[in-house]
C-alpha cells in the first residue's frame, strides 16, 4: 500500500472509531427568565452540577465510553449565553471541570421573559458546532413556565434542523398557569422524549440527576457495536 493511502485509510478509520466511541451528544439548556429568581438560579445550576457529579452518574457515564456535552442559559427571544462550551467527559475529572464551569459562570440577564421557541431552536444549532457526531443527539431544556414571547417550540420543530433529535424536559412545577401540560404537549419532542418533574427548585437536583441517568443509559442501548 501507498504511504499515502495508508495515512488516508487510517485517518478514515480513526474518525470511525471516534464516531462509534461517542453515545451521546447532550445540550442542558438552564431556564434564567425573570421567573426564575437567584435562589432559584442557584438551586438550578448548582443542581445540575451535583446531578452530573453524583457518583451514580459518573459511572453511567464512564460505562458508555464518555459523552459529549454542552450546557448554556436562556431566557428571551435570540437571548442564549453560552455556560460551558462543547466538552468530552469520559471520567470524574472531566466531569467536575463542567460542574466548576456551570457554578463559575455568571447569570448575564435575570429580566427576561420566557421564549422557549427560541431557546430550541437556537440549541439545534449547536449540534453541527460539536467537535464529534455522536451516535444521539439530545437536547435537555428546563425551565419554570411556559413560552411568553416570540414563536413556541412547534414553530421551532418546524423550522429548525431537528432530525433525529431527541427533546426531552425538566418541569419545574409550583407557578401559575401549571407549565406540566405544556412540556408534556409541547416541548418533549422525538423517539423516546419525555418529561421529568421537579416538584419546585429544592426537587431539582434529584429530578435531574433522575434525567441524566435515562439519558445516558437510552444512549448506551444505542450505541453501534
């Protein structure tokens, strides 16, 4: 064989295997809209730091070879923040360098409305952003209540590159209207979506660790072997 059509072939075989290596490509996507206040920001960050760092997760993670994720704030129309850019964690250490960077960033607007249309549409655009392809794409959005300006997620599926993309909510219930139904209707989107309930900000933690764990493991079924 050629020198460089060994390289070539080689290449090729190395971005296979990095393609088959990675399960899951995740998006959080962290609800800062003016409903949510700074205690409750805080509830939900720092929830979502310790639901990835617990250490049930982290072995899930571990056991299916690492996954690939990304988390960012949202709040009204066209307003996305990105928290902690595209990361490949495969173990503890990776893991909790992403918790430090959620707990490090800081809120950019807490007066806001809710634009869920937006935020959707936005974290489809960031899979095609992502250094690997993984074999999922899934995008986990959580927020308190439901969409209040600009176009909603119907318009977004509509609109935006969503195949092959799996929505899947965390619904923080207690405001008013309930915004259960509209996550269960509206926002879970795809094959094997569904909606995890937080029973106010203090449930949080345990809600999406509870979230993570089905996400991570739906990912291992899929895997190609």
């Amino acid at each position: 064989m050629r020198p460089v059509a060994f390289i070539a072939g080689f290449t090729a075989l190395m971005a296979f295997d990095s393609a088959q290596a990675c399960s899951l490509s995740l998006i959080l996507a962290i609800d800062v809209s003016s409903s949510v206040n700074s205690d409750e920001y805080r509830l939900q960050v720092g929830g979502t730091a310790r639901a990835l760092e617990d250490p049930e997760v982290v072995a899930a993670i571990e056991d299916v070879g690492g996954i690939q994720i990304m988390a960012f704030e949202w709040s009204g129309t066209y307003r996305h923040f990105e928290m902690v850019p595209w990361t490949f964690v495969k173990d503890a250490a990776d893991i909790f360098a992403v918790g430090a960077g959620l707990r490090a960033h800081e809120r950019v607007r807490s007066d806001l409305p809710t634009s869920m249309g937006s935020a959707l549409g936005y974290a489809s655009t960031r899979f095609a952003k992502a250094p690997v392809q993984c074999s999922r794409r899934v995008i986990d959005v959580s927020g308190d209540g439901v969409n209040n300006e600009g176009f909603g997620p119907t318009e977004a599926y509509a609109n935006f590159p969503f195949e092959g993309v799996q929505v899947n909510g965390l619904v923080i219930t207690g405001a008013d209207p309930d915004p259960e139904p509209f996550y269960r209707k509206e926002v879970r989107y795809g094959v094997g979506s569904f909606v995890e309930v937080a029973f106010g900000f203090e449930n949080f933690e345990g809600a999406m660790k509870r979230k993570l764990l089905r996400e991570i493991r739906g990912a291992a079924l899929s895997m190609v072997r």
